[in-house]
C-alpha cells in the first residue's frame, strides 16, 4: 500500500471519527493513528528506543 492510500484511509477515519463522534473522537482517533504508527516503526525495525532516551548532541554529565 503506498503513503498516499493510507493517508488517505487516515483522513477518511479522521473524517468520519469528526463528523459522527464529535470533536473528542477526532481527537482520540487521531492519538491512537499516532500511536499504532509509531509501534509500526518500531515493529518494522525503523525506529530505535534508543532514540527517545538519548541525550540530544553536545549534552555530557559533568558530574563524573
């Protein structure tokens, strides 16, 4: 499935999650797209933990 279809399956569900369940079920149908997409990097090998709990560059403990 390219980017372009599961966008517009994102939208969709966006859309329909907006018009029927009101604006708190956008929203959480939105986090949870967030979610699941994040979990599918991570499942797929694309993204590291490592990643998240790294310092960002330049940043050392000093205290040693």
């Amino acid at each position: 499935m390219s980017m372009a279809v599961a966008g517009l399956l994102a939208g969709m569900a966006l859309g329909f999650a907006g018009y029927f369940g009101g604006f708190g079920a956008f929203v959480l149908v939105a986090a949870l797209g967030a979610i699941g997409f994040v979990v599918g990097r991570f499942l797929d090998g694309d993204l590291d933990t490592g990643e998240f709990f790294r310092p960002r560059g330049g940043y050392r403990d000093r205290r040693r």
